[in-house]
C-alpha cells in the first residue's frame, strides 16, 4: 500500500506542476503518468501488467490521449512478435526438439557454463547480420534453446534460476545488444539511424563503413561479456566433467526424431531463412512468427489449449503494449523533442570542447533511455537532434552518426523493457528486476566505455576522426 501511494504521489506532484515553457500541458501530463508508471514497475505494489494497465486507462479517462492511442501498443507489430516468439519457444519444449538441441549442444562444448555462455554469444553473433530483427534472433532463435538448456540443468524459474539460467539469459540479452550494434542489418532501428544521418548532415552510412567500424569494439565486448557476467552473476553449476556423457545417454533415450520434432525443425528453419531474407521478401518478421505459431497448431504441434495457457505471453503483451503506447506518444506530444533541445541549448552555451560536449551528449542520450521501451522510438525521437547538437559542437560528422547509431544499440541492456528482446528473456521468470536493472546499468557502463575508449581508438585508425 505504502508502495502504491507513493508512486500516485510522484505523478500527482509532477503532474500539477506548473508546466515548462515550450511544452503542452498534455505531454507534461502524459510525462506524469509515465513516471509513475515506471516508478511502478521499480516498487511494484502491484503486478506489472496491472499496473500497466491502469496507467494508460487513467490517459484515456483523464483525457491525456484519446482511446485509439492510448490502446495503440496493443496493435504493435513487436509486441505479436514478443507473443509469438514465446509460443514458438513452447512448441520447441512441449515437442523435445528443445531438448534434443539442448543436449547436442551440451556433447559438443559443455565443459562449463562458461563455455556454454561463449556459445550462445557465438551462436548469435553468427546469424546476427541476416536477422534484421533482434527480436526474433533473441527470442524465436536462441530463447527456445537456452530455455531447454536450463531445462535440461535441472534449471527453472525460482529456486534453481540461479543453477544456470539466470546467467545464461542475461548473457543473450547482453550479446545480442552488441551484436545488434556491429551490423548495419542487425537491428531494425538500424537503417533508420542511416537515413536519419544522411538527411541532417549529410554523412551515408554503408554496411561496410559500419561493420569494419563497429568489429574491433564489438568483438571485445563479445569476448568480456559472458566471462564478467560470470564474476558478477556466476552461476551455480560451473564446471560440467560428466555433461558429455550425460547428453549422450539422453540422445540415446530420446531415440530418432518424433514427427512433431521434424514439423517445429521444419517451422524453425523456415522462419530463420524468412527473417534471414525479409529484405529481399519484404515480409515482416513478426508476419513471419505468427506465421509459425499458425502452422504448430494446424499441425497440432502446438493446441489451442498451449497458447492460451501461455501466461507469459499474454503478461508481457499488457505491460509492455502499455509502455509502447505511453513512450511512443510521449515521443509524438513533444517532450523528447524539448529535451534534446533543452540539452542542446546549455552545452552550446558552455563553451565546452568538442570532446567534453560529446561525452556529455553520450551520456544524456544512453542514459535517458530508461524511459523508452522501444530502440526505434528512442532512435526516431532523438538520434537526429543529438547528432546535430554534437556536428554543431564541433564533432566530426562521420565520429557523430556511428557513434550515436552503436549506441543505440548497446544501450539496450539497462532495463527489461528497452528491446523487444527484454521482455521475452526477463519474461522467462529466471532473473529478478532488481538484478536485471543493475547488471544492465553496469554492462551498459562498461559496454560504453569500450567502445568510447577502444572503439574510438580503432576509429582514430580509420580516419573517422
């Protein structure tokens, strides 16, 4: 109770405060209910998705937004993609095909976790620049796999989470935000970044110019990831002496593959060559997902029973609908908007070098996107006002839009709720918020600094500065 009124009460004094110049009174009431939204999800005096919930219902009684936006992250393509990618991580489990790739896995590298971490970091890195959806590298790909994994530890949500899956999911979500980082065609909101910065300053981005500057950054980070995580976050089964052999005996029981096993291999392959290709198909990934999950239940893979049983699915449909549509119209009302320029306006008028301004810009942008749930939103909203505040400090154009854009990615990590891959791994009930928010603020932290640091002296090296 104590929890509850004090979140009203942040959105009650914030919301009756006088209005700044340069804003409607309706984005900084909507700024209002999205604090206290977020506050809520911090304290939680109730469920996350009841408290999702109620916030955009009081946008739409209070009169902040009409009805159709307030219920707008509802239709989000991504949010069907997060539903679907849980469905199709079910039909993996219910059908043993999970499983089986699980112990195959073990029987080739299953010395340790560790190694097994070094793995799954690979396994993304690989296919991440033909899966322009991270989304659905994360949680139609590698989620179903390392939840059988966990599985197969003996490794559930609650009081075995920390044997191997609290540490096995941060460490996809962490390397799947560098990966997203290291390819041009890795990431939705990627290609948006380039068009942005070839219309404010000028500056075209090629995938070869934003994969050789990205490589050196990207790979240290994939290299360090999964070993600090490990000193951070161990988990506690370490090393594996007798894990080949167990996954050769379970291979054994388990026999040839079953029919179901084929159809979801089937369903499986096909998607990834879809999402692999939808630049040439043009079909969207999320059409792809629920395509699958269609074909698991025409082929009784999955029953209807199996998807509407799924709580997690519907879970993160509401809560994280609800913060789409807040911070997507948060971005629309203005307010993003007044604070880059706000921001802008002071560093311009400090007289600050060029290096100092940009740090200083680093850090509002990375860090301000705790109050995203949406890459391409936090993209849209403020990549191009950043990158010209910076190019107007003294930046070079080319340091600005690479830098911005990497970043954009890497700061993915700092809550559950900033990609869409968040709510798919935290969904799987393994690691805590409380956890999941501070491991994400310190790997963000470090991220930042490896690619501010050595990326930057790798960027010396090619002349981008």
């Amino acid at each position: 109770m104590r929890n509850g009124l004090l979140v009203i009460a942040v959105g009650a004094v914030i919301w009756f405060m006088p209005v700044p110049a340069g804003l409607k009174a309706e984005a900084w009431h909507l700024f209002a209910i999205f604090v206290a939204t977020i506050l809520g999800y911090i304290l939680q005096p109730l469920p996350i998705g009841a408290i999702a919930f109620i916030a955009v219902t009081f946008t739409a009684l209070s009169g902040t937004l009409k009805l159709g936006a307030a219920l707008s992250g509802y239709s989000n393509g991504t949010m069907w993609l997060i539903v679907s990618a849980f469905l199709f991580a079910r039909g993996f489990i219910k059908s043993g095909l999970g499983r089986r790739i699980a112990f195959v896995i073990i029987k080739m590298i299953g010395k340790s976790s560790l190694t097994l971490g070094y793995a799954i970091t690979l396994s993304d890195f690989v296919i991440s620049p033909a899966t322009p959806s991270s989304a659905a590298r994360a949680g139609g790909i590698i989620f179903p796999i390392i939840k059988s994994l966990s599985s197969a530890l003996g490794s559930e949500p609650g009081p075995t989470a920390r044997r191997f899956g609290s540490y096995i999911m941060q460490v996809e979500y962490h390397a799947n935000a560098i990966t997203c980082a290291m390819f041009m065609t890795a990431m939705a909101g990627n290609p948006l970044a380039v068009e942005l910065a070839s219309h404010t300053i000028g500056v075209q981005l090629t995938w070869a110019s934003w994969a050789l500057a990205a490589i050196v950054p990207g790979i240290v980070s994939l290299l360090l990831i999964p070993y600090i995580l490990y000193k951070l976050y161990p988990p506690e089964i370490t090393a594996m002496p007798d894990a080949k052999r167990i996954a050769i005996e379970e291979l054994k029981a388990m026999g040839p593959m079953a029919k179901i096993e084929k159809v979801v291999a089937f369903v499986f392959i096909g998607a990834m060559i879809m999402w692999a290709t939808s630049g040439i198909t043009r079909i969207d990934a999320t059409v792809v997902a629920m395509s699958a999950v269609c074909i698991m239940v025409i082929s009784q893979a999955l029953s209807w029973e199996d998807v509407i049983s799924e709580k997690g699915a519907w879970d993160t449909l509401f809560w994280m609908g609800s913060l789409v549509a807040l911070a997507t119209e948060l971005a629309k009302s203005g307010f993003i908007g007044w604070i880059a320029k706000s921001a802008g306006t002071v560093i311009a008028a400090s007289g600050l070098s060029w290096i100092m301004a940009f740090a200083i810009l680093i850090v509002i942008y990375v860090y301000s996107h705790y109050g995203f749930a949406s890459v391409t939103a936090h993209i849209s909203a403020m990549y191009a006002a950043f990158l010209a505040i910076a190019v107007g400090a003294g930046v070079p154009p080319i340091l600005a839009a690479l830098a911005f854009a990497f970043l954009s990615n890497v700061m993915i990590p700092l809550t559950h709720y900033s990609g869409a891959a968040g709510p798919i791994l935290f969904g799987a009930g393994y690691v805590t918020q409380a956890d999941w928010w501070r491991l994400g603020f310190i790997l963000t932290t470090v991220n930042v600094i490896i690619w501010l640091g050595i990326g930057g002296a790798w960027w010396k090296v090619l002349g981008l500065w």
